[in-house]
C-alpha cells in the first residue's frame, strides 16, 4: 500500500512537471514561429504526446486527493452518512466506467503495438506510447477507487 500510494504521489508530480514542460515547449515554438520566423516539426505532436499522459497522470492523483469535479447543491446539504453514501455510489459509477476504459483502452494499445501503428506526422511516432497512458493510468484509477470503496463499505458497517 505504502508503494502504491508513492506512485500516486509522485504520478501527480509527474503530471505538474509535463504541463509545465509543455508550456515551455509551446512558448519555444511561439518565438520560433513569430520571432524568427523558423517554425519548428516537433512541438505539435511533443506537446499532444505529453498532455495525453499529463492528464492520465493526473487522474488518479485526482481521486485520490478527492478534488474530483462534483455537484454540491445536494451534497452540502446531507449530514456525514449521506455524503459518504452518495461518495460511496460515484465510486461505483467511477469503477465500472474505468474498467470499462481500462479493457477497451486496452484494446486499443495492443492492437497499436500488434500491427506497428505510427503517427501520421513526420516524427511518425509508435501510436501505442500514446495509446498506452489510457490502459495504465486507469488501471491505477481502478485499483485506487477498488480501495476506496472497501473503506466506504469499512465505515458503513462500523
């Protein structure tokens, strides 16, 4: 557990630090273009490489953090029982999506992998690095809301 909760820590650092990486890099391209007026190849399919995995990254440290988008108007209004119910339902409906995504995601990568499927920019980048962010970091999703509901259903029957 100790070792999971260190890859979420540092999977949400590693999300902060390739947003920033693709501000620098976009900015880069900024100068280049307008400044110098020698656009660059790369920084297009570079900075869309890393938001792909940025935000992927950056979803389990979400949940786990608990700073998923939610509606309040109900919530705010229940006592401590209905909030953890009604935290206890999402994690369900967030489970069974992220299984869901996890397989076909799955699907999808290997398939990538299997028949050699390539960007179609000139980098001509393997699809399954892309590809491969989805089946990961919602594996990681599933494992950490898996976890999540034994502690709601743990505090339902105290």
């Amino acid at each position: 557990m100790e070792i999971y909760n260190k890859v979420i820590k540092y999977s949400g650092y590693l999300a902060s630090a390739l947003f920033i990486s693709i501000g620098f890099i976009v900015s880069y391209e900024v100068i280049m273009r307008y400044l110098f007026n020698s656009p660059t190849v790369w920084v297009n399919e570079i900075s869309r490489f890393l938001q792909i995995w940025a935000t992927y990254l950056a979803l389990t440290y979400s949940f786990h953090k608990k700073e998923f988008i939610r509606i309040t108007v109900i919530y705010d209004k229940l006592n401590d029982a209905g909030k953890r119910f009604l935290d206890l339902i999402s994690a369900i409906f967030i489970l069974t999506f992220s299984c869901f995504v996890l397989y076909f995601g799955w699907l999808i990568a290997y398939d990538s992998l299997k028949v050699g499927r390539t960007s179609s920019t000139i980098l001509d980048v393997p699809s399954f690095l892309t590809e491969f962010a989805i089946p990961l970091c919602f594996g990681f999703l599933v494992i950490r809301v898996f976890l999540e509901i034994i502690n709601y259903f743990k505090d339902l029957f105290k």
